[in-house]
C-alpha cells in the first residue's frame, strides 16, 4: 500500500511512500505526517496494518491554515 508523505511547501507534490518503508523507519521515528489527498479509509488501513503488528497508533489531522483543506495527517506509531 502507498501513502503520500506531507507536502514540504505549498506547491511541492505529496512524497509517495510504501508501508514497509515506515515500518523500516519505525526505529529512529515514531511521529509521521501524511497528505492530505490520503483518504481517510487508507489512514484507516495504516492503523490497523500496525495494530494488528502490535503496535499502539494514534492519527489527528492537523490544521496549518485558515481554510478547511489546510490540514495534515499527524499519525504516532508506538512499538
């Protein structure tokens, strides 16, 4: 499954990223930010796919902006 890392600018593109590559990186980071054009379903998926390993998860979105669509997903992966 694919995800798309946060945007690091307004204009730059949303970062494609695999499930096993965040779970490589689970060991020098617990805290990640995901796109907004992520659908809320495949933020579902993610929790789950690291609960069933095991693994506590908590996903917020968080707003940078005035407007509605001005948001992040902020998820926290704890082994």
């Amino acid at each position: 499954m694919k995800l798309k890392l946060a945007r690091t600018t307004l204009k730059a593109k949303p970062k494609p990223v695999e499930l096993t590559k965040i779970e490589e990186d689970l060991s020098e980071q617990s805290i990640f930010y995901f796109d907004k054009e992520n659908t809320h379903k495949e933020m579902k998926q993610l929790i789950e796919y690291f609960e069933e390993k095991g693994c506590s998860v908590y996903m917020r979105e968080v707003k940078y902006g005035m407007d509605d669509n001005e948001y992040v997903y902020e998820v926290h992966i704890i082994q």
